[in-house]
C-alpha cells in the first residue's frame, strides 16, 4: 500500500506540473491529476477504516467521492 500511495502522490505531483507550465493541456492534465488524488484519498480512507478511526474515515470519504463528482462534470458535462 505504501508504494502505490508512492506512485500516486508522484502521478498528482508531475501532472499538476505537467499542466500549469503548460507542458500538457491542462484539460489533459487535472482530470488525470484529480483522479490520482481522489484514489489517494480512498486508500488513506482505508486506512483510517483500519485504525478504528471513524470521522477520518468518512470525512476522507466524502472528500474523494467530491473529487469524482467533479471529474466527472468536467469531463462529461461541461
């Protein structure tokens, strides 16, 4: 879990560079970036679900499911 946790905080990381010095389209970039964040989140919700720790759990939750339903309207509705 810690290595993939890794590898999406670099993906977040190099797109949200990727796409403010305009390497890539940020119409490319932030979905891409928005997607590895709010998978993140859901595994640092299951961690929080681990240690028993209920209000990081659901808040961490609501967060990532905001940030797909966000995606989701720029992609599709906008």
């Amino acid at each position: 879990m810690k290595i993939l946790k890794l590898v999406l905080s670099i993906i977040v990381i190099v797109f949200a560079i990727l796409g403010l010095t305009r390497i890539i389209s940020f119409d490319i970039a932030n979905p891409i970036m928005l997607f590895a964040l709010a998978t993140l989140l859901l595994l640092r919700s299951v961690e929080y679900k681990r240690s028993r720790d209920d209000s990081g759990f659901i808040l961490t939750i609501i967060t990532s499911a905001f940030v797909y339903i966000v995606i989701i309207y720029n992609l599709f509705l906008s």
